[in-house]
C-alpha cells in the first residue's frame, strides 16, 4: 500500500527483534558477539534495505519470521539465513509473501 512506500528508517538494537519489512532498517548493538534478527515476511514489489552501523557484535544474522521465508541470492537459490558484518549492507524487493529477492548487496554479506 501506499503507506509502506513512506522513506522509514528503524533503528533496531534488541536481538530477536523482527524487522519491518519496508523502508531501511539501521541495525546496531553493544555486545560483541553474534546476534539475530527475524525478518517479516515479504509483500510483492516491497523494498527493503538493511545496514549494520559501526558496532561491537561480530556478527548479524537475518532469518524469516516463518521456515518458508527465504531470501533469493543472486543465482536464484531460495536459502534462509543472511549474515552480515559491520558497514555491510544487504536490499531486497519481495518477490511474494514468502520470498526476498537480493538485488544489492556490499561485502560483508553472505547467503546460505
């Protein structure tokens, strides 16, 4: 709907946190090891950016809010786990209601 398509930038520090799935989200936090996020579930030709800003954590991982949420790397695998790394970024543009396609990304992005 039009209302999604409004530039929203989330700041989001709580592990576990689900991300909205629209505008950018500006992912951060204070602990220096591993965390995770859930990623909502896509909406046809919704885009979506995430960044990781400068923080202590080695990591940051995007999983679906459901098994069948899956993000389309760039040869068309359906996998289910994005990791990213500090100053990484990852956009994605939904394809359906359970389907992410990456259309950008920087280094410090994997997905499997």
């Amino acid at each position: 709907t039009f209302n999604r398509l409004h530039l929203a930038i989330e700041a989001v520090a709580s592990a576990s946190a689900t991300l909205v799935n629209y505008g950018m989200s500006h992912l951060t936090s204070g602990t220096s090891t591993a965390i995770a996020f859930n990623m909502a579930a896509p909406v046809a030709s919704i885009l979506k950016e995430v960044f990781i800003g400068n923080s202590s954590a080695s990591a940051f991982t995007l999983i679906g809010t459901a098994t069948t949420i899956l993000f389309n790397s760039s040869d068309g695998a359906a996998l289910a786990t994005v990791t990213m790394t500090k100053g990484s970024c990852i956009v994605l543009r939904g394809l359906s209601a359970t389907t992410w396609a990456v259309i950008g990304r920087t280094g410090g992005v994997t997905i499997a």
